[in-house]
C-alpha cells in the first residue's frame, strides 16, 4: 500500500474535516517530530488526589493499534509513533487543540471544581441474594489546589439507575434516588506521590512527550501490563484533574507513544455526547477503555468501558459498563462545609 492509499484512508475513518494533502503530511511529521525526547525541565513534585474513574473496555473497533517504541513499556526507550497511526493523529490533534481552549489558573488555596456525570456498576448483598445495577450520578467535587484530597468535597445527585446487562432491575437500586452531601470526598488517600492529580502536582510534571512518557511507566516493568497501566493512569490524570496547556498537550503526545492503542470512531460519554475516542483494550478484564473526544475541537469530554470478551468480563460484548462525562471545570475561593462540620 503506498503513502497516498494510506492518507486517504486515514482521512475517511476518523469523522473531522477533511485537510489537504500537504496539511495532513505535515501533521504526521509534526506527531514525529513532537515525540522526540527534549531536555526536561526540572520541576517539584507535590501531592493530591485524582479521582480517576476507572475504565477499561471494548465493542466496535475500527482499526488495530500501529504504535510502536522499542520495547514495550520502557520509559528509556526513544518514543515514536508508526506514521498513518488514526490514533496517533487523534492524539495529536488533541495536543494541538489544548492552546485553543479556555485555560485556567487556579492559585495556592482556592478548589478547582468538577461538576461531572457518572455511570458505573454495583454489586449488591443481601437479604434478597445477588444483585448487579448500573448506579448513575450527576456529581460536582471541590478539589483544593495546593492541598490533600483529604480536604476535597463532594455532593452528589444520584440518578434513576439502569439494569446491569443480563440482569434485572434490583428494587433496591431505586432507593438509591436523592441528593447526598455535602460530605468529605475520601477518608483516605494512600497513592504513591506519582500518581497524585491535583493542579499543584499536575503542574510540575514534563512538557515534554519523552519527560511525561517516562512519568507515566514510572515503577511499572516493561511489558503489555505496563502498557495497560500507563494507559489508565492518562485517564486518571483527566478524570477529575486539570492539568495546564503544555502538560496536557504532552500528555496526548507520549498517550500516543503507548503500544496498543487504536481508535473507536463512535463513542458517547455519560451525557449522550457523541465523539471520537482512542482506546485500549485489557485481556485480562475482557473490556475497552476508551476516552473520548469532541469531534471539531478535540477537547476531552469523558471516558467510558465497553466490554470484548463476555466470559472475562461476564456481560454481553458491546455492554457499556462504566462511562462518565466531564461537563465543567471552574475555579473557586472556597468549598461548602461538609455534613457534620
């Protein structure tokens, strides 16, 4: 297949408009160029949460991963990402799109608010025996800049629940129905320092695909696992964190430098948000984590799991399992008082 077939296949499965020739060409070398390594800035690392809804799944794949690095998982190695890559120009465009959305700056004591929908699974015990709902929630999290997520503030909507796939509607699920909080986010955080997500961490972290690729396999072994992991800490790090232009950006890139991943040209987040996502699927849970992106200005609208192999992750193939959608981030002087003081 020559270069030519291959752009114009390129262009036809992922849903943008459609750029010229050699518009497209120099976007491709622009993703090869921008995953070389840069000299990394020294930073100071600090600390916090990240509420990173957990996603992982699988459904209608459109074209198999071509990223390559020389050996999987290891930060050592020269990312580069295979040319014609869909998921690596979606990744790119992401990056390229950061510097044209609205940035914030939060400063040392005030919260960065996320108000967000979430769908995801739950197991229920009891008198009754087993039972399996899909629990959904319209949510909004006051996270302190500079400060632990110890200090962090939820209130929560809880939302009609939907059936478990295969599974029928538990009476209890709808009790669940109501407003809860304010009340503390967690009671407890025992993250490594590496894997915090509040602004202040985020922040410090390389602007460079090679500094933040590295960030990304730290303490993992080389290997399809780390692969995987590395891909779940990316949605981490956007689930409920907000990282400014230039990390964000790098972060995009050195996603794009993970083996594995491919792209879903449909995808809906929580709200019923169409977009493109780029995604990864996990033998061993048998679904697909994908996260998802506004069709015109690439802007990150939410993730969601999708089940592949229906023995592992015992629901029908093409289940949604947990999905959530990212509606606002703002900037506030303080939080409410939780119930209780």
């Amino acid at each position: 297949m020559d270069e030519m077939t291959q752009l114009d296949r390129l262009r036809s499965e992922i849903p943008t408009p459609e750029l010229s020739g050699a518009a497209e060409r120099r976007l491709l070398a622009e993703i090869a160029t921008s995953s070389q390594p840069r000299p990394a800035r020294r930073q100071r690392r600090r600390v916090n949460l990240g509420l990173g809804l957990a996603s992982g799944l699988a459904a209608a794949v459109t074209m198999g991963v071509v990223i390559t690095n020389g050996d999987s998982g290891d930060p050592g190695q020269t990312p580069t990402v295979q040319p014609y890559s869909m998921a690596a120009v979606t990744l790119q465009r992401a990056a390229d799109n950061t510097s044209k959305q609205e940035e914030l700056h939060p400063k040392p004591g005030q919260f960065l608010v996320f108000e967000s929908q979430t769908m995801d699974p739950v197991d229920s015990n009891n008198e009754n025996g087993h039972s399996r709902f899909l629990s959904r929630s319209k949510r909004t999290v006051w996270l302190p800049v500079d400060g632990s997520s110890l200090d962090g503030v939820l209130f929560m909507e809880v939302l009609p629940p939907k059936p478990y796939p295969g599974w029928p509607l538990p009476p209890e699920a709808k009790q669940e129905v109501g407003t809860r909080g304010p009340d503390r986010l967690a009671d407890f955080d025992q993250r490594a320092e590496y894997l915090r997500t509040d602004y202040a961490y985020l922040s410090s972290l390389p602007t460079d695909t090679a500094g933040m690729r590295k960030h990304l396999y730290l303490e993992l072994e080389p290997g399809a696992r780390a692969d995987y992991e590395a891909w779940d800490r990316v949605g981490s790090m956007l689930a409920e964190g907000y990282l400014p232009a230039a990390q964000r950006a790098a972060l995009f890139r050195a996603a794009a430098t993970i083996p594995g991943v491919e792209t879903v040209k449909k995808s809906e987040d929580a709200a019923g948000r169409e977009g493109v996502a780029v995604a990864m699927v996990s033998t061993e849970a048998g679904e697909r984590q994908e996260y998802i992106f506004d069709l015109k200005t690439y802007q990150y609208l939410g993730q969601r799991t999708v089940v592949v192999d229906a023995d592992k992750a015992e629901a029908p193939v093409g289940s949604v399992l947990t999905a959530t959608a990212l509606l606002k981030v703002s900037v506030a002087d303080s939080a409410p008082v939780v119930n209780g003081g």
